[in-house]
C-alpha cells in the first residue's frame, strides 16, 4: 500500500514543511555524505539518538556493535543535541525518499491549519514524543535511532484527527499485480497506524533491537493527535 496522492488542496504555501524537507536532504549531502559508509557510520554514532547514551552509560569514545561486523565510535556531540539531529538523519536513500514522500504527502495541509510557526513547534514535540517513547522502551540500548519518522508518525495522527473523511489515492501491490483505489484518510492512517503496533508488540516478543522503529512511529502518531488539538488556530477549529 503506497500513497501517492491527497484530495485536500492546500490555501497557503507550505514554507515549513518544504524548509524541514531540504533541511533533511542537506544533512543526508553533506553530513552524511550522501551514504558514504565513513561518513554515515561515523555521524550515526555521534548524531543518532542512542538511548543508553543519555543515562551515560555510553561515553564518548565508546565502540558500539552495529551487527553483521560493522561497529562504530560515539562522537563527542552532547547527548542531549542526539535527540533533536536524529530527526533529519536517516540511514539509506530508501529511508530518506520514503520519509521526505509521507512528509510532502501529508504535512502541507497540516501546516495549513497551524501556520509555520506552530507546525514547526508540533513537528519538532511530535519528534521529541517520538524519541522518548523508544528511549523509555529500551533504555539500555546501545543501537541507534535516526529518521524523520517519528515527527512524520506525528503529523500523519494529526492528518487522521483533521481530514479524516479527504481522500487518499493508494497503489496497492498484491504479488505481480497491481491496482489503485482511494480510501478515507482514517482508513489509510488507522491502518498504519495499527501495523505500527502490532509491529512494536512483535518486536518486544522477540526482543529485536534494530530495524523499524515501531514504538517511536507509535508514540508519535499519538502525540500528534493530542498535540493537534492545541496547537491548531482557532479560526480552524471552530469551522471543524
């Protein structure tokens, strides 16, 4: 399932969310340099949010096991800085095009309802949500976590508290065939959003510790479903 298109024109330009999109493609150039294995390996482990590293049980210096004999040193960057650059990191194309697509998708007409200011204070606490759920999850982990995901995860509860009966055209792969539909907004997002649990649930089961961040996708989907209902203009809400 793959969402290409929303029936919800936007009335405003969508300054902030297309300023967090070259922000995230800027990082990925030249912090990342482009996927340079050096580059990536060595801001992974100083820039991403490693959560054992907040309680300082990882220190500076430190060598940590990536798996499939890949390691790398933690940087000197401040714990705390970890948890807001890990949001425009990501650790492959495939994960910054699939996130910069969710974001270009679905946050112009959240941004519309909040103005730049707001959307950017909702989408940098969503993230802040985002992180927090994952460190709390595992506290001791040594594996780290980078992505617009999280913050995404935020704007697409909001999307589903805001516009749940717009449109959403999907391509649906099914084995070597395929097929468009539309659907509501909530059945799209809902959906998701119930894989991230089971996601999460599954990969607690089986004590995994890398790959899809589930439970911060989760916690960001619902802090930015509460958030929204604060941080939306008045003028918005009494016309909802």
């Amino acid at each position: 399932m793959f969402p290409y298109r929303v029936d919800n024109p936007r009335s405003t330009p969508a300054i902030a969310t297309w300023t967090i999109i070259a922000l995230n493609v800027l990082v990925w150039v030249f912090v990342e340099g482009m996927g340079d294995q050096k580059a990536l390996l060595g801001n992974l482990c100083n820039l991403g949010l490693i959560p054992a590293r907040l309680f300082g049980h990882v220190l500076p210096g430190s060598t940590i096991d990536l798996g499939e004999h890949v390691s790398c040193a933690v940087g000197s960057a401040p714990a705390w800085l970890t948890v807001f650059s890990s949001m425009f990191m990501h650790g492959g194309w495939f994960h910054l095009i699939g996130n910069m697509w969710f974001l270009w998708l679905f946050g112009p007409n959240v941004e519309d309802v909040m103005g730049a200011g707001r959307y950017t204070v909702f989408y940098l606490l969503a993230g802040l949500a985002a992180a927090a759920g994952q460190v709390i999850a595992d506290p001791a982990s040594t594996l780290p976590m980078v992505g617009a995901s999280g913050a995404i995860s935020g704007i697409m509860g909001a999307y589903m508290v805001l516009f749940p009966t717009v449109r959403v055209h999907l391509w649906i792969f099914l084995g070597i065939f395929a097929t468009r539909v539309n659907v509501p907004a909530w059945v799209m997002l809902g959906y998701w959003f119930v894989l991230q649990v089971l996601g999460a649930n599954v990969s607690a089961l089986e004590a995994e510790g890398g790959g899809v961040a589930f439970i911060a996708h989760t916690a960001g989907f619902i802090a930015g479903a509460l958030l929204v209902l604060v941080l939306r203009r008045r003028a918005f809400a009494a016309a909802a």
